[in-house]
C-alpha cells in the first residue's frame, strides 16, 4: 500500500512539474522563453544576493552585503570588500548561458569524476533573504539560495564545467567564470583607503601632533570649528577630500596578515589620524613612520597595515589658515544679474545705489543721480573678489583698535525681492595704507584686505560712483568755441557756409579774422559734447587754489542750442497706457535755447606731462580728473597751420 501510494504521488508531482512548464511556455513570448533555457540560473537575480560564500584552493571566504549595498568580507577577516569585483561574479551567474550540458542516460556510464566535480576545490553559495520551503516543489521564482560547484576546464578550449545543487545534470559554461571564482581574498578585498560620498560627508577631522583641525558642513558650505570658529574654503575642503577618496593601496602594499605591530609602524602614536563622519558612519585612518617615500598606514576597524605614497602628508599637514575661506563674502552671480543694490553705511549717511525698472544704477540715497554704470559693475565684483590678506585675530578682545567697534562703514549687497546676499564690516586703514581692517557679520575674527581700488570708492561714495558724464549736447548743436588762455583767446563762430566735404565751417573773429581749423574744432566739439572725467577729486572746495582753479591755466567755452522735448501731460500719459497709436505719438518741440558752459582746466596732478588736470565747470561745484590727451585737445591752436 506504501509503494503504491509513493508512486501515485510522484506520478502527481510530474504531471504537476510538466503542467507548469507546458504553462509557463505558453504564458511567455517563443523568444523569451528560449532565452530563459539558454540560461544555467534563470530565476537569478543579483540584486536579490545578500550573502555570499566562495570556498576556493586559497580558502573559504564570506561576504555580506550590508543595508547601503556595500559588500563586506566577514571570513576568515572583517574587511572591506571591492564591490566591482563581487559584483562582477554575481553578474557572471544572472547572464551565464549553457554552452552544452551532460546527465546520465539510461545505461550510459556518467561520472561527475570525469568533470572535476566529484570533489570539487571550487564552490560558491549566495544567498537571498527569500525564506526557504521546505518540503514543496519550488519551480519558479528566486529561490532562498543557490549553490554552484565549479569542475574542471575543457580540455579543448577555455570552457568550464558547472553543476547547481539541485540537479544532476552537468553544464559547460564559459571560462570567464573560472577565472572570477578562483580569486583569493587579497584579490576580493577593497583597495580604496576611503569608502564616503563626498556630498554626504557631514563631518571631517585631521588630528596632528600640533593641532586638532575639525570640519562641519552646514548646507552646501564646510566651516572650520578647531582650532578657529570660521569659515572654511569649500573649494579647498573638496579638494582635500577628493585626493583622500581617490587614494588606492597597491596590491604589493600590503603587509601580511598577523604583522600589525602599531609601535614599529608608528601607529600607536600616529602623526595623522583622519576621520570622516558620513551618515552615521565613521572611517579613521591613521599615518605612521615613512619608509623611503612611503608611510605606514591602517583603517581602525581592519587588522591590515599597508604602505601609501608619502606624497599624501603634504596635503594632511596644511595648517587651518589654509584652510579658510579667504573670500569675505561669497555670493554667485553673473555680473550684476539678479542684484539689486548696493548699500554703504556710515555714521552719519547711507549711500545707496539700485538697480532701476531699466537695468540701469541709480543713486537713490541721499540723493537720486544717475550712477556711473561701469564704476558699480566694477565695485560689485571687487566685493566678490575681495580676498583676506592676514588673519589678524580670531576672537579680538577690542573692536575699537580696528575701528569696528562701532564700523566706519557698512556693505551689504541685495539680490531681487530685498534679499540679502552678503554683508560685512570695514574699519580703519592700517598704518601703511595699503591694507585696512574688516569682519564679517556674525563671525568673530578680524581681517585685512588690499585697499586698491576698493576703498578709495567707499571713502567718498557719493563721488565715486555718481556718472561721470559732465557735459552733453548734440555735436551738431554747437555754435561758439572760446578758449581762454594766459596770453591770448581764440573765439570761434559756426557759419552757414560749408566746405568742399560738406562741412559746415567755423571763422575765427579773434586773435585774427580767418577760418578756423576745423579739425581742432571737431576734436574739441567731439570731446565736449559728450565729456566723461576719470574721477571726481571733491565737491565744494573750500580752496581752489589747490587745484589751481583760481587761476585756471586756460578756459573752454562751448554754446549749443538746446532742445526741449514736449512734456507728456497726464491725460496724454493715460492715453499711451491704453492705446499704443498714441504711445508712439510724436513729441513736439519747444522754442529752442541757447546754453553756454566753461570748463575751467586747472593744474596738473602730478607735475610731469602726459599726467591728468584738474578741471570744473563754472556752473558746477565738483572738481574732477580730465585725461591728458583731453586737455590736449582743447588746449589746441585754433588758426590753421596750412593756408
């Protein structure tokens, strides 16, 4: 009764098993179900392998995969594993295909002897978290482990032979396979010193005999907090830890197992120690004694000491000044886009400069100008590149010996919508006048910067950076040139007639009666009609004598006619935002006017040649800065030179 029951059940069992393939046939396209049998494993999946146990002619070594898909050696050593080459065997089993396969038939002799796989030296077991079941026929889907015993080559050509643990039959697949699970554990294990995301690193910290350097990301942007509180260059930092990640230990570079004698590699009391805190995890390497041009080094959390290129102590040796920020402030933007203004406080006024609904600066504060364009463009990436030059103090016990107690000026910069990108205290001016002192807002240490061309433009703001165009009319427009000079004046009329090219020509009526030099007319008319100074020296001068406007060397009198546009009335301007026939509706002209400007030219700046002048308009307070070849110009001879 027992056989008989024996045999109907295997006899259900097979027309179960035949039923599910002819099934499982039927469900997949003709092409993939081929491609299904070529395959010695196809339910594998390497992404489903959590444990791995290889037992080849160097030993039997185990990996575990931990939960960031890590691979780690557990047996016969705790060590880092290299992912490529353990991933490189598990892809070897998911697309491995049958090249031929053996079983016995019948009376056939069939000897897994024959195959190396009667004993065979290599074997590998890799595990899922898939439950196992027991005592059911398991025919498709992952199973909760797969064992493959690996025989011998083919005598002819590089193929191997395999067989799985749950059948009896023997399969040649490629040699690849072979080679891939007879590597020993040197072969197997990580040959990076450093395993972290440099984007996930939250914390980093290098440990000399001389000083403890601590490093903590907060955002997108690293920051020293030993030895100083202050801020780090992340550019640098990422350097650093870029070289740290990349470093790689030669296979030759390691010592033997059971050699790790930290006294006698100087790794008891090591000169660097490094650690990298990454979500959680923390890695420490520590640097010993140098050999040649190599250094003693471990990982705490494996047995193995090995050697490293020494080259890598120069980068861990940098001192924390090299390590901050030397940029006082930080913002990106290209150019001035995005920014909104400018703001240069003082104890008694605000300077402020903004970006107006045409894209061009104006000074609105204290009083609305037009800005010069280029001058604020200028500044703006002067504060973007300003750089420390010394760290003075890191926790100053006197603001005042800085004159940033109480900040003689104030600078902050002011993206769209009023948000503010940077900020930062200037003091006084060091001794020499080349440096002065300066601070951020919230950090505690004081540093210098280079003065050029930074604050020379904060000294007298309202000067510097107010447009430098002083005089403009339509070159057209000009009527009269008067040049007074110490010993005679030249006074120039625009006729109606004109010369051979068309031109309109200009009779002098003093020192003589002739027509004028009409290139030197040109010149002059040109240079005034649309005039812009180098600089502004001072407004209101309390002494133009020291400028040599009292007296001026000579005068330059230009009259032009001026053209008033017609206002737009309100009605009118109502109309322009309703109707656009009457937004392009012309401006009629008001009666012409006759202006009269006198640019007062006084001494030089320096007294050598080719060097700029002094220079005022009689209608106007501001002394400024006229160039050399200007002053030349209208320092010209009137009368012609030819006849």
């Amino acid at each position: 009764m027992k056989l008989k029951t024996t045999i109907i059940l295997l006899i259900v069992a097979a027309i179960g098993i035949s039923y599910v393939f002819l099934y499982e046939k039927k469900q997949l396209p003709q092409e993939e179900w081929e491609r299904l049998q070529k395959k010695v494993i196809p339910d594998f999946k390497s992404s489903l392998i959590k444990k791995i146990e290889l037992n080849n002619e160097s030993g039997k070594i185990v990996f575990e995969k931990s939960g960031d898909n890590y691979w780690y050696i557990v047996e016969p050593l705790k060590l880092r594993a290299d992912n490529s080459e353990v991933n490189s065997i598990l892809s070897e089993f998911e697309f491995m295909e049958k090249v031929g396969s053996f079983k016995k038939e019948g009376d056939k002799p069939f000897d897994l002897k024959d195959y190396g796989l009667d004993s065979p030296k290599t074997s590998i077991t890799m595990y899922t978290d898939i439950p196992a079941k027991a005592d059911k026929i398991h025919v498709k889907g992952p199973k909760d482990k797969y064992t493959v015993s690996v025989g011998q080559k083919l005598a002819a050509g590089d193929n191997v032979y395999v067989k799985l643990d749950t059948s009896d039959e023997v399969i040649v697949v490629q040699g690849s396979l072979h080679g891939k699970v007879s590597k020993n554990i040197l072969d197997l294990r990580s040959k990076w010193v450093f395993s972290f995301d440099k984007e996930a690193i939250d914390n980093f910290n290098i440990k000399t005999t001389d000083f403890n350097l601590v490093c903590n990301k907060k955002g997108n942007f690293w920051r020293l907090v030993e030895p100083v509180n202050d801020l780090a260059d992340t550019e640098k930092i990422k350097e650093l830890l870029g070289k740290l990640k990349n470093l790689q230990i030669d296979p030759n570079d390691f010592l033997p197992d059971g050699t790790a004698d930290l006294v006698k590699y100087g790794l008891d009391a090591p000169r660097f120690a490094v650690t990298i805190d990454e979500k959680g995890t923390t890695q420490l390497i520590i640097f010993g004694h140098t050999l040649d041009n190599k250094v003693y080094v471990k990982r705490t959390d494996e047995p193995t000491v090995f050697f490293l290129k020494d080259s890598i102590l120069i980068d861990l040796n940098k001192k924390p000044n090299d390590l901050r920020d030397r940029k006082v402030v930080r913002f990106e933007s290209i150019g001035t886009y995005g920014i909104n203004k400018i703001e240069i406080k003082t104890a008694s006024e605000v300077i402020a400069i903004e970006k107006s609904l045409d894209l061009d600066w104006v000074i609105t504060k204290p009083v609305n100008i037009y800005a010069d364009q280029d001058t604020v463009k200028n500044f703006i990436e002067k504060i973007k590149s300003l750089e420390i030059e010394d760290f003075v103090s890191d926790k100053p016990a006197d603001l005042s010996a800085y004159s940033l107690k109480e900040p003689i000026y104030e600078i902050s910069v002011t993206k769209e919508e009023d948000k503010e990108l940077a900020k930062f205290f200037v003091g006084k001016k060091l001794p020499e006048g080349n440096k002065c002192y300066v601070k951020r807002i919230n950090e505690e240490p004081i540093y210098t910067v280079s003065t050029a061309e930074f604050y020379d433009k904060i000294e007298n703001a309202l000067l510097s950076f107010r447009d430098r165009l002083v005089c403009e009319f339509g070159k057209d427009l000009a009527k009269k040139i008067v040049i007074e000079k110490q010993d005679r004046t030249f006074v120039c009329d625009k006729t109606i007639k004109k010369d051979a090219e068309g031109q309109f020509r200009w009779e002098l009526s003093k020192p003589v009666q002739i027509n004028a030099d009409l290139d030197a007319i040109n010149q002059i008319i040109w240079n005034l009609s649309f005039l812009k100074v180098e600089n502004y020296v001072i407004r209101e001068p309390k002494d133009l004598q020291a400028y040599g406007l009292d007296n001026p060397r000579f005068k330059v009198s230009v009259t032009y006619e001026k053209t008033p546009e017609q206002p737009i009335d309100e009605q009118s301007k109502k109309e322009t935002d309703e109707k656009s026939e009457v937004a392009m509706k012309s401006k009629e002209p008001l009666e012409k006017t006759v202006e009269t400007r006198t640019l007062l030219i006084g001494k030089r700046v320096k007294n050598t040649d080719k060097v700029n002048s002094y220079g005022m308009f009689s209608d106007s307070d501001l002394v400024f800065e006229l160039s050399w070849p200007k002053i030349r110009d209208f320092d010209a001879e009137l009368v012609p030179t030819k006849i």
